[in-house]
C-alpha cells in the first residue's frame, strides 16, 4: 500500500506537463527552435494523459508508482533538457534526454509489466 500522497503527486505532475505541453506548443508557434520545441510539446502531451490514466487507475495499477516516477521525471528531464538547449545553446547535463527518453520508456514498460502480476 503505498501512501495517498503518491497519487495525488502523479496528478499534479500530469497537470504541470499538460501546461509545460500547451507552452512549449505555443513557443514553437511563435519563434525560437521550432522542432525542439515540438518535440518537448508532443512529449508533455503525451505523458500527461497516461498519468492522469495511472492516478485513476491506482489501485489497479500493479506498479502504478514505479511507473509514474518514471514517466513523469523521465518527460521533465526529456522535454528540460530540449528546452534548455534551445534557450541557452546546450542541454542540462550529458544524455539528460536520452536519459530521459530512456526513463519515459521504463514507466511504459512497468505498466506492461505491471499487466502480468496481481495486485
């Protein structure tokens, strides 16, 4: 049992990447890299709906945290990383977005993994 708090922190980091998303959308409209700010836009909008399926499926989920930090972070360090770059002409640390990507990856495959064990 994990505490009530792990869910409710899942929802809010879908609703940062839903507005991080949405941002980043309108960045590329308006200037700077435009396909670096898309590709971070698509990412956030793609993760934050499956976190939003993962805080509503908690306590059927298996390995609904495992899967949310991964997830969530793993779209943070992607997306941080392809929007620094752009903004100040390198990325945050070496391989964050590959990194990230890598994690994002991770949650998915938790999820599938999650579907072959009970609760």
């Amino acid at each position: 049992m994990t505490s009530p708090l792990f869910p409710r922190l899942t929802l809010f980091l879908a609703g940062i990447l839903g507005a991080a998303g949405v941002t980043f959308s309108a960045m590329a409209a308006h200037g700077g890299d435009t396909q670096l700010f898309s590709a971070a836009a698509a990412a956030c909008m793609a993760q934050a709906p499956a976190l939003v399926a993962i805080y509503v499926g908690w306590e059927k989920i298996r390995m609904a945290l495992l899967a949310a930090v991964l997830i969530g972070l793993g779209c943070l360090l992607f997306a941080g990383d392809l929007v620094f770059r752009t903004r100040f002409g390198h990325g945050l640390f070496p391989m964050s977005a590959p990194t990230g990507g890598f994690m994002m990856m991770g949650g998915w495959i938790a999820v599938a993994a999650g579907a072959l064990f009970r609760r």
